[in-house]
C-alpha cells in the first residue's frame, strides 16, 4: 500500500461562541471516527488520502469569514471548505470557491436565498428552510387559522423564506396579514417598540424566523409585557430549535420565557449509533472545557458532513493533483483575488459529494442538486420544566400525524397530542383577539334617498350628530352583542360633506378591500364579483332579484265558457258513463218493464234518455226531499212512480234502482261543482299578471324599471336590455307613479324590497322571481377573523331572537292591516277527472255486480231449459217470446190511448173520476194513469179542486187519493206535509 497523502480542508467557524467550538468538536470526531475505521478494516478501499484540517476564525463578521476564506485559497490552497456558519458569510465565500472550484461545504446555512446563486461549488450539508414552510402551513391548517403575522431577523437569512412560506399558506387558505422584522442588532427597547405595535393588532398566531440569540431575547420581552399570556400563539422553525440542545433542553435558561411555544424541528431517529456518538461527545466536550449539554442538531450535521467530505476526497483522488495559477503575479499593486488559484481536484471532490449517500447519525444523509434532502419535521411544544415536548411529525407524503407509523394524513388537531399553550391554556386559541387599547372597528353604511326602512342615515340639525338606524343596524346591533368578547365599533355613512352617497353599492364594498372601513354593514348583497374583494358573513336576509308588474282583471267572455268548469278528460268520462249506465238499465229492464220495450231504436232512445235525464232529476230541488223520504219509509215502487212522474219511465227491477240510487248521486255532485265552478268562472274578479314573460319585455322595447345606484343595473344589460328602456327610481312612492302613470310595465328588484312595496300597495302589484342572490350579509376584509364568529351569531340571532322577527314582520307589512292571507290573484280552477274517479269508480263496480248477478239470476231461471234444448233453440224461443211480449204491450198502449182520448174530451173540471181494476188483481197504478191526470189538471188553467180517486177491488188495496192535496203538498215543499200524505195511505193500505 502506497504513502498516504494529505489533503488541505478549510474549516471556518466564529470559534467565540459555543456554536462554533461544538462545531469543530463534531468535525475533529467525524475525522478520527473516519480514519479509524479505515485502519481497523484492512479490505477498506479508504487509504490513500488523509484530511488535514486547517481552522480559521470567522469571528461572527462578514468581513472576517472572507477573510480566513481567503487566506485558506491562497496561502494554503485547500482542496474543500466546511464552513462558514451563518448565511451572510457563506454568501461571499461561496463566490470565491465558485472562482476557485474548490467546494464549499456548509452545515448551518439554512437560508433559501444562497439557492439563488446556483454556485455548482455549493453544497448545502443542512436543510434549507424552505423545506419546513409545508410543515408550518399543515400546522396552521390543522388548528384552523386563518391569519398569521411572520417575525423574522431583517437579513437575507430573515427575508428569504417568506415568498415560500407565503406560497405554502395560500394553499390552506391563509394568509400573511403583517410582517415584522427586527434588526440583527437591535436593542430591547427596538424589539419591545415593535412587540407593541403586534399587541395593537387582530391577530395572534406568530411565526418566529431568526437566530437562536435574537430570538431568545425577543420571548424575553414578550414575556415582560403580557404577550406570552392565554391566547398567543408561537411557532417557531429552525432557526431556533435547530440550536437547542438534544440532550437536555430544560437547562437553558432562554426555555423559560418559551413556555407554551411550538416548534418545527427536523426529525433525528434515537438510534444506538446516536446515543453513543453523545456518550463521546460528552468526554470530549469535557477534555475542551465546552458544556457537555449544547450538543445540538447542527453539530451531527458538521459530523455528518464532515464525514461526506472524507468520503468524497477519497473517491475522487488523482495522483496529478496540484493547482494551476491562472493569473500572473504582479511584484507590486497585485489584488489578493486575483491571484486565487484553480484547484484541479475541486470539481471531482464536488462530483462525489453530490453522489453521496449513506446513514448518518443525523439519519439518511443524500445530497441531491447540492443540497441535503429533508424527510420529515417533528413537531415539539416547549415547556419550562421538560424543555421540548413532542407532540407530532410532519412528513411529505401523510401530512401531520401524531407518530411516523401512522399512515393517513389528516388535516385536524386531534392527530397532534395534547398542547400546553402560553399562559397555560388548554384550549385551542383562536389565533386572533380585539386590540387591547386599539382602534373601534369603523363601520360604513350605505346612504339611501328612499324610506330608510333597511339603513336610515339622519344629520340631527341642533347637535349635528349622525345617527344610523334601520333593520340592519339593529341585526348588526344584536349581532355584536351576543359576541363571546367585547367589539367596539363606530358608524361612518358613505357620504360627503352635502349628506349625499358619493358612490353606489361597489364603491363602498370596495372601501373594505381599501382599508378605508372595517367592515361594511347595510343592505349589501352577496354577489360574486364583490366576493373578490371582501369576505361576507352568512346572509341575514334571503334575497333574490324579482320582478314586479301591476294586476289586471281578466274574466271570461269566450262563448264557449261554460265547457271551462271541467278538464275534457272529465267531459268524455262523465259522456261515457252516462251512456254506460243507460246500457246497464236497458239490460236490467227491458225484459220485465214495458217503457223499455218496443222496437231497437225505441229501446235505444229510452235507455239513454232516462240516464241523461237523471242530470235533471237529481238537480231537482223539489224532489229530491220528496224521493228520499219515500224511498226511506215505503217501498221501491213507489220511488219508482216518483221517478216516473219525473223522468217519465218507471224503473221496476230492484238491481236497476240501485243503479240508478248511485247514479243520481254522483250526477248531483257533479252538477252541483259544474254550477260552483261555472258561476266562479263568469262572476269573480280574476287577476293576471299584466307581464308573464320577460323575454317579452327585451323583445317588444317594453320600459321597466329598477332601484337606481344597485348592481342591477349590471344584471338587466346582461339579460339583454337596452339602455333606452331602463328607467330608474329612488323611492317606493316613486315607482309607484311610474306605474300608474304607465310609464314603465315592470321592475326589477331584489325581493325584500319588492315584498316591502307589495305590503305598502296590498293586492294592487305582484311580484315573481327571476333569479337568486346570496342574501344579505355583512363585508369584512379578506381572511378576516371576526368573518366566523359574526356568521355563527348571525345564526343565533335569526333563530332565537324574536325582536328581529317583530321588526321584519312591521317592514314587510308597510303599517298597514293588508290581508296578506288572501292571495288577489283568484283563478277558477277547473274540475279534473282526478277529483272524481273514485265516484266513478263506484259506479262502475255497482254496474258490474248488478250484470253479475242479473245473469246469474237469468241462468237460474232458465237452467231447465239451457239443461234440456241446445243453445240456439234456446235463444230462438226467448226471442219469440219478446215479440209476444211486444205485441201485448202495443195493445196495452192502444187501450189506454183510447181512455185518454175520452178524458180529453173533458173540458170543465169534474167531479171524483174512479178507477176500477178488474176483481182480484192487485192494483198498481201505470205510468200513464198518474201522468195523464196530472197533465190534465195542470193544462186546465184552473184552480186545482179536482182530484181523482182510486176505489180497490175485493181482493186488493184501496186508498183514496185527493190529487189536489198532492200538488198542494209539492208547492209547499214541506216534509211535514208530504209525511201526513204518506201516512194517510198507509192507513188506507192496512184497511185493505
């Protein structure tokens, strides 16, 4: 094995501090950790090249870090530099190794800006802070906040991370409200000057982004004046917690003043290789009088680095290593830059450290594009008695999670442990507060010329003080004061010095976003294009752009109106049941009842009369007591005499009176509603609406109108109106001059105004809705944090206040006693057959069931006959039998004409007329007897003394009828009298 060759390293450390000494601590154990290995492991390929370290001072400056950078490229020609320790001096010396090619290994630079230099001669052996702002924006999320003020050192290394940590918040919707940076030398009374002017403000989430030594002394102070109280919120990263110790936090003493305050920290695994490593740290922090407690993790970053670059020297050594001058050297007036010298061996030293990759006691150590790759970030809570806490783990793939194995990402607190905040608090702050000592919140109201019912801005002449009311000054009013904390706020009406609005609704809207008003509070609706601007609360008011048009009478006067009480589907059904039931009584009496004898077209016409005539007869008011009572108390036949005298044929078979019973139901009803509904049809007011289509209007060039200073203006244009046909106004007394002047047709409004107008007008207007708006709602500035809790006692009040409810009643009405229960627009609704189907149901079942059994009956009867002869001759006999039939009846029907014809002849009233019928049958009087008579007594033109009198024979019932006394009864139509009539008969009757 050949000679060992030494290669020069620079290290650059502020050896003043107990940084800087545990620094080169932890790169003097990486070497002889390194070497040692190789010399207890003779197969190790790790022989050949030896690193000598050269040590130089940066002594905390700028200036000095160049300085010993320098020095080590010139006058020792080093072939590496691990170093310098803080951002501002890596950023020269790095330009210088880029000049040299010589690497410049840093393992505390965490500032994103030097990524900007794209230096190839750069690696980057920590993590760059843009790696943990994921982290910080999950954290934020996770707990809800909205708003967070960042407080970093003013340097490169300060202001280097917000666009990355601002980019990273708008992802989980938050937001930078205010920045604040304090000098890296600033004094206690500079920093407490900027902490008052942070208590002054809203919010209360602040993220912490500087040294570990300004830092400290920044919660010191804030600790003095209350801010590290219930209800702060700190976060700090790297920066700081990179810095404390891994041993023993608890014994610093800056801990006590972070009480409460979390943390972002990169995640180091407890591995056995780690704890031994701190087990020999401590002795060698002892031999260099150093604490044996300040071990932190960038001192196992110089380890590890240190250890990537003895690697990478190896790998890469060449035997033709030297340095080549490319400047000629000047015997006087030389610049020391330009005398640097390229080294041949840097950029293969930089190629393998850009390759490396092994298990460090930092964990994985992979240098990808120059820089240290990160894995995940622990999440520790600082606590004065345990020093940090952890409370959780961040990683790029499952978000925060309360240990590494938990798999799933969550985007809630519940997966963090429990957290002790400032002040000792439990719960979750809000991340915002009212300023103690602050500004009230300046409210601005819109100003209005109409009747201020919703915002009302008045100027009282003695005292000139403005006052605000209306129904959104009293919802804000109760709004605030069922706030969990005190909210001061003062009422600023949009207007100038003259008492007029100096703009429309936008404008003030816009005011918001300008920062000229806290929030804006007023009839202001919700629209989207506003919503770019501002945050609006939940609507307190449902609103909708509607349009309003006077009423006009529109009654019938078509020809045909009497057919628009019932649907035609109605019509045809109630035809063909009239038909069908003519049908059913046809088959149930055509061959036992003589009225519905007689040739076809006789049977036809009378079956179909008496069904439609029934319309008739059950709309009879005379008759319908007259038939009931009869029904009820005697027999069917005399119902059936009723319906004789009425109708003019007697129906005989009992299935055909219940029948016809259920038919004359359903006909009444129908008639009954035919007549409502016709004579609402021709005689009530109906109102329409004088506009139906608002595509008319844009068509025909119609005028309408709208509120003047309102967005919909915006919105008609893009329906489609022009300019010539918009009008606008400014009161409701206003419109409604344009409207009975008939200078406009329509108007267009949002709907509580329009519901405001038709209360104060009653049933002159009505009012239809065209398209929906958010509501009503208060503007607060983007990301506001009062946006949340106002909406959630918005809420409260709407359901739970009922003075708010009184107060919406009494503007909608208009003060006056309007029967807002009855809706003027009356319309005759027109009769369907789904009001009646189950009646018609009914009697299509008791028509089927009576067929039923009417055959049923007919094969009973002739079961001898269908047993004995085959079916035609069965039904060959039963149709001679109806001829026989029919021609007894034209024999009967020739005789009683010619009785007629000899009582016509009868011109002066006569005495009784008596009818005999022959001895022994049963007498039951014919249709034509009782309707003759009476016939002839009404077509006498006489007084109605004559009466008619029935003389039974032997073997049948008698009973006197005085015709005068039945027609008397029918007049009256009095029960009590038709009763007495009956009775009379029935005692004639039990005589006989």
């Amino acid at each position: 094995m050949g000679a060992v060759i030494n290669v020069d390293v620079g290290v650059i450390l502020d050896m003043e501090t107990d940084q800087g000494k545990m620094g080169l601590t932890c790169i003097s154990m990486a070497m002889s950790d390194f070497y040692a290995n190789i010399n207890n492991n003779s197969h190790s390929k790790y022989h050949k090249t030896r690193i000598s370290l050269h040590v130089r001072d940066s002594k905390g400056t700028v200036l000095a870090a160049s300085a010993a950078a320098l020095d080590l490229l010139k006058n020792v020609e080093v072939e590496a530099i691990i170093g310098p320790p803080t951002s501002m001096q890596a950023d020269f010396v790095i330009n210088m190794g880029e000049d040299a090619h010589v690497p410049i290994v840093s393992f505390s630079a965490t500032s994103t800006f030097l990524s900007s230099l794209r230096s190839e001669y750069f690696v980057r052996a920590t993590l760059n802070d843009s790696s943990q702002v994921d982290a910080i924006a999950s954290l934020i999320h996770s707990f809800g906040w909205r708003e967070v003020v960042p407080i970093y050192v003013d340097n490169a290394f300060g202001a280097g991370i917000l666009p990355f940590l601002a980019n990273a918040l708008q992802k989980v919707d938050a937001r930078i409200s205010h920045r604040s940076f304090i000098h890296p030398l600033a004094s206690d009374d500079e920093i407490l000057v900027e902490l008052y002017k942070l208590m002054m403000m809203q919010t209360r989430v602040f993220i912490v982004h500087m040294d570990h030594m300004l830092g400290f002394r920044l919660f010191n102070k804030a600790k003095e004046i209350g801010m590290m109280n219930e209800g702060y919120v700190w976060i700090t990263t790297n920066g700081i917690t990179n810095t404390l110790s891994i041993i023993n936090p608890s014994n610093l003493v800056e801990i006590d003043s972070m009480h409460g305050v979390l943390g972002i920290k990169p995640h180091i695994p407890r591995t056995r290789r780690l704890e031994d490593f701190i087990s020999r740290w401590k002795s060698e922090a002892r031999k260099n009088n150093l604490d044996d407690r300040n071990l932190n993790t960038i001192g196992l970053w110089a380890y590890d680095a240190a250890t990537a670059l003895a690697i990478a020297v190896e790998k890469s050594y060449k035997d033709n290593s030297t340095f080549k001058e490319i400047r000629g050297l000047n015997s006087s007036g030389t610049n020391d830059l330009e005398t640097i010298e390229i080294s041949q061996m840097g950029k293969f030293i930089n190629q393998e450290l850009s390759r490396t990759k092994f298990k460090g006691i930092s964990g994985d150590f992979h240098i990808m594009n120059g820089e240290l790759q990160s894995s995940s970030f622990q999440i520790v809570n600082f606590i004065d008695d345990l020093g940090e806490r952890g409370i959780g783990f961040w990683t790029p793939t499952n978000g925060i999670s309360k240990d590494l194995k938990d798999n799933h990402q969550v985007n809630s607190n519940t997966k963090l442990k429990s957290v002790i905040w400032p002040g000792e608090g439990r719960s979750t702050p809000k991340g915002w507060g009212i300023p103690s000592g602050g500004k009230p919140l300046k409210v601005g109201v819109p100003v209005n010329e109409g009747s201020g019912d919703f915002v009302k801005v008045t100027i009282e002449n003695d005292t000139n003080v403005t006052k605000v009311t209306g129904y959104c000054i009293d919802v804000f009013d109760a709004v605030m004061a069922r706030m969990p904390y005190y909210v001061s706020y003062e009422y600023h009406p949009f207007m100038g010095s003259n008492g007029m609005a100096i703009g429309d609704y936008d404008d003030l809207v816009y005011q918001v976003f300008l920062g000229n008003f806290d929030v804006v509070v007023g009839d202001v609706t919700i629209v989207a294009n506003r919503s770019l601007y501002v945050d609006f609360t939940l609507p307190y008011m449902e609103s909708g752009v509607s349009m309003i048009m006077p009423y006009k009478d529109k009654k019938t006067k078509n020809p045909l109106a009497f057919l628009k009480p019932l649907t035609w589907d109605l019509w045809v059904t109630s035809g063909c049941f009239f038909i069908f039931v003519g049908f059913v009584i046809w088959i149930l009496e055509h061959r036992s009842n003589d009225d519905f004898g007689g040739s076809r077209l006789h049977q036809v016409s009378t079956s179909f009369w008496f069904s439609f005539s029934i319309m008739f007869l059950a709309h009879s008011n005379r008759l319908i007591p007259l038939l009931t009572y009869l029904y009820i108390h005697f027999q069917f036949n005399l119902f059936s005499m009723t319906c004789m005298a009425c109708v003019g044929e007697q129906v005989v078979s009992n299935l055909a009176r219940l029948v016809v019973i259920i038919w004359c139901f359903v006909v009444l009803i129908l008639t009954q509603s035919y007549t409502a509904s016709l004579t609402s049809l021709l005689t009530v007011q109906q109102l329409v609406p004088s506009v139906t289509n608002v595509n008319d209007l844009i068509l025909k060039g119609y005028s309408v109108g709208y509120p003047e200073g309102t967005f919909l203006l915006r919105f008609l244009k893009h329906m489609g109106f022009k300019d010539s046909q918009l009008k606008t106004y400014n009161s409701m007394e206003e419109l409604d001059v344009e409207f009975s002047n008939k200078r406009i047709v329509a108007a267009f409004d949002e709907s509580p105004y329009l519901k405001q107008f038709i209360g104060k007008y009653c049933s002159k207007y009505t009012m239809e809705s065209i398209s929906r708006t958010g509501g009503f709602g208060f503007a607060f500035p983007k990301g506001s944090p009062l946006v949340a809790d106002v909406s959630m006692e918005i809420l409260n009040v709407i359901e739970g206040d009922q003075k708010i409810e009184k107060l919406e009643k009494a503007m909608f009405m208009g003060g006056k006693n309007c029967p807002h229960d009855q809706d003027p627009k009356v319309d005759s609704n027109r009769l369907s057959l789904g009001s009646f189907w189950a009646l018609f149901l009914i009697v299509g079942v008791a028509s089927s069931f009576a067929i039923i059994i009417f055959l049923a009956m007919l094969i009973f009867e002739h079961r001898h006959f269908l047993m004995r002869y085959d079916l035609k001759s069965w039904l060959k006999r039963m149709k001679n039998k109806e001829k026989k039939n029919h021609k007894d009846n034209m024999d009967l029907h020739q005789i009683e004409g010619d009785r007629h014809d000899d009582i016509g002849d009868v011109q002066e009233p006569v005495g009784n007329v008596t009818f005999t019928p022959s001895p022994g049958a049963p007498f039951i009087p014919s249709r034509s007897s009782i309707s003759e008579d009476m016939d002839f007594v009404i077509a006498s033109g006489r007084e109605r003394e004559a009466y008619s009198t029935f003389e039974p024979g032997p073997n049948s019932f008698g009973h006197e009828i005085q015709l005068q006394e039945i027609m008397e009864a029918f007049d009256r139509q009095g029960m009590h009298d038709i009763q007495e009539l009956t009775l009379r008969i029935y005692d004639q009757r039990q005589q006989y």
